[in-house]
C-alpha cells in the first residue's frame, strides 16, 4: 500500500528507467546526469547563501566572452567541471567559461561523450537576488573523430543532441531534462536533497500570452522582428500579449515551456549574430522545446540544423509555442529574411 497516491519519482529513478531507451547504454548516461544533478545542488546551495558568503560579485577576470565573469560564474564552472571530469563516459568538456575544450579522458575506450554546459546563465542577474541557471547538452564522439580532435566533438549540429536540459534557481530549483522522450521537470527538495519528479511529460501550450525580448534593442533589430513584435502586442493572433523578460535565459525559458508564448534574442547592433550561444544555450533550449511540442528558429531556419563551426558562435534564437512560431516564421518570409521553407 503506497502512502501517497502520486508516486515519489527522483530524478535518479527516472534517468534509469529513460535510459533503457539506449540499449548498451550500461548505466554510463545515469551517471553523466548524476554528475550534473550533484553539481547543480552544490551550485544552488551558493546561489541559496549568496549573499551571506563571499560569492556575490565580480571575480575579476574576463572570459572568452569578454564579459568580467562573477564569482558564482568561476564557482559554478570549477564545480560542474569536477564532477563531470570524474566520469570515466566523458571525453570532452565545453564550458561557456573556458576558451578551449577541455579534454578529459582521451586514453579510455568508454569516454565517448562530450558535456556542453553554461554553468551559470543570468549571471547579471546574481547580485540583484533574480534567477539564474544552468544549461547543459550532452553529445556522443561523432564516428572516426580521434579521442584529442576535442573541439570536433562539440561541434555537431543541436540535431544530434542525446539529452539536454536546464536548472533554474528560482522560486525552487528545478531541473527539467530530456532524452529525446519528451521533457520532464523535477523540483529540488532541500530537507532530502533530492530532485522530485514534479512536472512529468510537460507540454508547450500551442499558444501563450506573452512574449519577452530586450525591447532596448528594438531599433537595431533586423527586418521582420519589430513588425513580428507589433503584430503580437496589438492583437493579431487573437489577443494583445503582455511582455515579461527576466534577462536571464533560462527563466524566461522555464516561463515560456510553462506558460506558451515566444522568447526572442534577435540580431542587435552591438550582437549582430545575436548575444546567446548556440552550442550550450540555443541548442539545449531548442531541443527542449521542440519535444515539448514548441519551435526554435534562428530567424532564417531550424536552430537544431545549424552546423557550428566555433564552440562559442553566437546565434538569434526565438523560441515558443507553435502558433506564435508559425507566425513569426511567416512575418521573416515576406520580410525576405527566411526562405520560404515547405511548411506552408
Ligand atoms: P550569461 O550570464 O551566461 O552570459 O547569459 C546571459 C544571457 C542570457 O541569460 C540572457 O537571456 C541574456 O544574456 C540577456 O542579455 P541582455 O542583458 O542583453 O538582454
Ligand atoms: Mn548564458
Ligand atoms: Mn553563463
């Protein structure tokens, strides 16, 4: 007789059931997500205290970005990079934090996948008590590619993805990951330590009612986007939107997997390929989103079809639910900015 009438499902549990879907898979992809699992509790422990330990504020030091990275940025990376480098399954690690790949275990048969991760997403966002996140994707060494080709590793188009995912430290924590069987969330419960399966097979509303893009940058924004934006506001998809942006990816995100609606980081001036990252922000939130029935586009295509060519290319991504998507899609058509793709 079960005490409760909802099963109590970790994430551990739920991993090892999922990965029955990867025949031969031996328990190497449980223990690839039980590092990422372990490193974001300690990280969220930080994020929980930051203001009362010496973790707030700027490191120091500028990262390949050119961006000055916060404490929590150093933190979260130097303790992701730990765990994941104790499993003999990873080859290669690719951290928005590091310039270079950083090779792992290039002399085991078995470390034949590469982690690319955000450690920290917001970080802007640190000082001021908003939510922040982790992202991370995980990608199998492509046939014929040698143990040291590392970057090579990495770059593979967002289609190629075996599981992806996310934690925001909000409200709670919550993680939410996919192995390409739908996307299920977990919420941390702090008094056992453990993630709790809270929002199993979540589902993108086919319409939502906001929409969140950096409005400061409107006047720079490419053909398309400000017509698209003006279509939303003023109510030609059935109602007039509201805007909501956090400024941090991952929750804007976590808002629009919940709620519906479109998410948008278009080219800007002083980011002409736009500001968000392909292989370690675009693409883990693409993959997401399209399994949870949603669409990622980069303005002119498919998000999860681009071949990177650098680990840390930028790319425009706007992602929600179909309907909006649709529309934008068809607002770039006639702005010439996306070729007329087969899905009209
Ligand atoms: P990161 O903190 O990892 O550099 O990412 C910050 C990103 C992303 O989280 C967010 O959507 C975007 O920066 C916000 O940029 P603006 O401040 O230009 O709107
Ligand atoms: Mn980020
Ligand atoms: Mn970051």
């Amino acid at each position: 007789m079960t005490t409760t009438n909802t099963p109590i499902i970790t994430v551990q549990q739920h991993i090892l059931e999922e990965q029955k879907r990867f025949p031969g898979s031996s328990g190497e992809f449980s223990s690839l997500l039980s590092a990422i699992t372990m490193g974001t509790k300690m990280i969220q422990a930080k994020v929980r205290r930051a203001g009362l330990s010496d973790i707030l504020g700027e490191h120091g030091d500028v990262n390949v970005q050119g961006e000055i990275q916060q404490k929590l940025d150093v933190y979260s990376n130097d303790i992701l990079s730990h765990f994941l480098s104790l499993r003999d399954s990873v080859g290669v690690l690719v951290s928005e934090e590091n310039e270079k790949p950083i090779i792992v275990h290039n002399n085991l048969e078995n470390a034949n996948y590469a982690i690319v991760f955000d450690p920290l997403d917001g970080s802007s966002n640190i000082d001021v008590n908003v939510s922040v996140g982790t992202t991370f994707s995980i990608l199998r060494r492509p046939e014929g590619v040698g143990m040291n080709d590392a970057e090579q590793w990495a770059l593979q188009p967002g289609n190629k993805q075996i599981a992806a995912g996310y934690v925001v430290y909000g409200s709670s924590t919550i993680l939410v990951y996919s192995v390409g069987n739908g996307v299920h969330g977990f919420t941390l419960d702090p008094s056992l330590g453990a993630y709790i399966l809270s929002h199993p097979n979540m589902r993108m509303p086919e319409q939502g009612k906001y929409y969140s893009v950096n409005e400061a940058y409107r006047d720079s924004f490419p053909p398309g986007y400000t017509e698209y934006i003006d279509r939303l506001r003023k109510g030609f998809l059935g109602h007039k939107y509201a805007s909501r942006y956090i400024g941090s990816m991952v929750a804007d995100f976590h808002r629009t997997l919940l709620k519906g609606g479109v998410f948008l980081y278009p080219p800007t001036e002083s980011n002409p390929d736009g500001k968000l990252r392909l292989l370690y922000e675009a693409n883990p939130v693409a993959f997401l989103a399209e399994q949870a029935g949603g669409m990622a586009l980069d303005g002119t295509g498919r998000v999860l079809d681009i071949q990177p060519v650098s680990i840390h290319q930028r790319c425009p991504l706007v992602v929600g639910s179909r309907v909006e998507m649709e529309d934008f899609e068809q607002v770039m058509v006639e702005a010439g900015s996306t070729p007329k793709s087969d899905s009209f």
